[in-house]
C-alpha cells in the first residue's frame, strides 16, 4: 500500500481530545488505503516542563540525561495516539526512536539523522499494522544512547520518514491553517499560499517564519519530499493548507511571496578593527566556536588600516558574543577600540523565486520604508530574498507597509 506520513504538533495533541480529533483524520487516510506513519510531538507544554525541571536540578546538566528527560514527553503521546487508534479498529502501535531504530550522530540536544533504516516498520506493514505511531524529536547514537534532534525536531523527523519510505506525501497537521504572505496577526490582508517553492519556504523558516523547522526544509528540498501545511482543528479536503513542493510545480508566483520578520535580533559593531588579510576569521572564529549564529555582516570602508565591522545576531546571544569578542582581545587574536551592541533591531525580509528574473525589487522596498520613515540599518541580500535591520519599534509598520507595497494580498 502507498505510504503517508502525517506529522501532528504539540497544539494537535495537547490533551486527549486533542488526540482522538488527529487519530480520526488519521483513519480517514487508512480508509482511503494508506498505510500511514504518524509523527507525534509532545503535549503542548510538556517539553517546557521537562526542560524546566533539568535546569532545576543543575544548569550543568549531561547532556545524555537532559536528552532522556525531555525525548519522554513524545514517548507519552505515541503510547496514547497508538491506544486511541486501537479504541477505533485501526491496528496501530507506538514506536520510540531507538526501537525504529532512527539512528543519530552522538551530539546530545543537537543530533543530526544518519539513518533510518525501513525493514522493521515494513515487517510490521506485512503483518497487518495499519499505522506506526513514532515519537518525534528523538533518536539513538552509535553509544545505544537516546538523543533528541533540537526543538521543533519532529518536523524533520517526519521529513526524514517521508524520504526514508518514499512517501507519497507528508502532512504537517499545526495551529495555523497553512503558510501564509505574512503573519496574519500582524497584517489582516496576509493571504494563505496555495504553493510555495522548497527554496522560499526554507528562506522564510530561516528568516523568522515559525511554520516549519528550518532543517525540515532542507530535507524535504534535497529528497523532493512533498509537504502539505495543515489546521488540525478545521475539516480537510484534499486541497486544503499549503503544499511545498518543488519550484517546476508551481505555475505562476508573484515576484514576492512573503515578508518574514524576526523580532528578536542585536546589531553588533566592533568599531576600529585592524583591516589585514584573516581579520574576519579572527573574529567570527571565535564567534563560532561559542556558538553564536551570525547571519548578516557589513565590513565598513578602511581608513588608516583600520575598519569598522558590524553583525547581527539574536538578541539572546548578545552576552555569549561578548565574551567571545573580549577574551580574543585578551588573548591578542584581535584588536578594536569599541565593541557596541544594539539590542534594539529587528530584521524584515522579503522573499520570492520571482525576484530571479525581475529587477527593482531592491528599489521599491527601500523607498516604501523611506516613505514610513524607516531607517535601514543594515542590508543583506541573496538570489530570492533581501533583508533589513531595523529599529524594532517600527518592525510591525515594515511588514505591513512592504506586504501592501508588493500587493501580496492578491494572488499571482
């Protein structure tokens, strides 16, 4: 039988009721001849909690241990959708990472997928088991130890299942009924996509968009895994949510298809650095190995030998970075006369595959935030997207000020 893999988030289990309204939608597709893999994230609110009662006990916690605690939440949910399911007729049985076995490197909170191997869920197939109910987020390194993939892991882990049985589809069951021009909160006219391409899907995750884990993304892009965004919580029909797909499948797009933001962002600046070959590596060396992500970086004209260099990076990070940044400076790696952070910023980005083979977009952002008197603080740009740091205050007047500017609430 054709494989299906539907994923169903925190707020599409948070309590029992919860989760006999997804195991229903889940004997739809049996009914419909399916077998399926069900990936299950925690209880909304449970993973928190668990997080919460590991930092309580020590803020240096084993990570190993940390990774036992908090992969139990998704354990809780796989035994009781299994149960519900079996409650319906519909033969069904849980599944944890190290019994598929979803194997993992051994990098605890933070594990990537090297594996995951079909033949004992098949064998089940065989057998007459109609769905494999797999606890998400979670894994089992070469040691034979539990690990969990990093907060919001259970997409991934549903993408990876998806490619691993060649799935004919993925449904990612969330609170929102699919991906949307912007925030809906934000801005009423924001529209819900029929389709967006893998690429902008993955810019508008890494740029602030909370739909889908950014890791998701990238692996639904590279094994061309199909993913359909649904509500958990209004009737389907076989059109409903949003579907990822690949850019060929997708007819005709608007030159930009969304405008993503994320609040909290810092604008760091080290002020007088010495402009010679390996400054850069010297400073965001450092910056790296603390594990800092730097995303957008402006190198300032040289003047006397010396340079101005700025970088953003969340907000939470800020203190991390200092450190990092003194302790070169100590150590004589680098040399700046001022290090400033500006906690302030926000960054808005505007997405779209169309931006390829039309000009002016660049233009026509800059003036519509020059004409909200918007100061741009600093710019980054690729192929299909351009971002700017802004004066946080003014961050939600950006997004609604560009979504109206390239008439996003009209489809293409």
């Amino acid at each position: 039988m054709p494989i299906l893999v539907m994923k169903f988030g925190g707020t599409s289990v948070a309590n029992i009721d919860r989760i006999r309204r997804a195991a229903k939608r889940v004997g739809v597709e049996v009914a419909k001849g399916y077998d399926v893999i069900v990936i299950v994230s925690a209880m909304a609110g449970r993973t928190n909690e668990l997080v919460g009662w590991v930092d309580e006990i020590s803020p240096f916690y084993d990570a190993r241990e940390y990774d036992a605690v908090v992969s139990s939440g998704e354990n809780i949910t796989a035994g009781l959708m299994a149960l519900t399911l079996q409650e319906m007729d519909v033969p069904a049985r849980s599944w944890q990472g190290w019994q598929v076995p979803l194997k993992t490197t051994s990098a605890h909170s933070a594990a990537r997928i090297e594996e995951i191997p079909t033949d004992n869920i098949n064998a089940k197939f065989s057998e007459g088991m109609r769905v494999a109910v797999v606890a998400g987020f979670q894994g089992v390194s070469p040691e034979g130890r539990i690990t969990t993939l990093g907060r919001g892991g259970s997409d991934t882990t549903a993408v990876a299942f998806a490619a691993a049985f060649d799935a004919e589809r993925c449904d990612i069951y969330t609170d929102v009924d699919g991906v949307y021009t912007t925030d809906p909160r934000i801005t009423a006219k924001a529209r819900k996509l029929d389709k967006i391409a893998f690429e902008e899907m993955l810019e508008l995750a890494s740029l602030g968009a909370k739909v889908l884990q950014t890791r998701s993304v990238e692996l639904a892009m590279r094994y061309n895994v199909k993913l359909r965004v649904l509500s958990s919580f209004e009737e389907q029909s076989d059109t409903a949510g949003t579907l990822v797909c690949a850019e060929e499948e997708i007819m005709e797009s608007n030159v930009v298809n969304g405008i993503a933001y994320s609040r909290d962002e810092a604008k760091m600046t080290l002020v007088s650095v010495a402009d010679r070959p390996g400054i850069a590596a010297a400073i965001f060396g450092p910056l790296s190995d603390a594990g800092v992500n730097v995303d957008m970086i402006v190198q300032n004209i040289s003047e006397e030998g010396r340079t101005d260099m700025t970088f953003s990076c969340p907000v939470g990070q800020v203190t991390r970075a200092e450190k990092a940044l003194r302790e070169a400076k100590t150590r004589g790696d680098i040399n700046f006369h001022d290090l400033i952070a500006d906690t302030e910023v926000a960054k808005v980005s505007a997405v779209g595959i169309g931006m390829r083979s039309q000009s002016g977009v660049a233009a026509r952002m800059f003036k519509t935030l020059s004409a909200e008197g918007i100061n741009i603080k600093v710019i980054a740009t690729s192929e299909i997207k351009i971002s700017v740091l802004i004066d946080r205050k003014y961050m939600e007047l950006a997004v609604q000020a560009l979504h109206d500017a390239f008439g996003l609430e009209k489809a293409a």
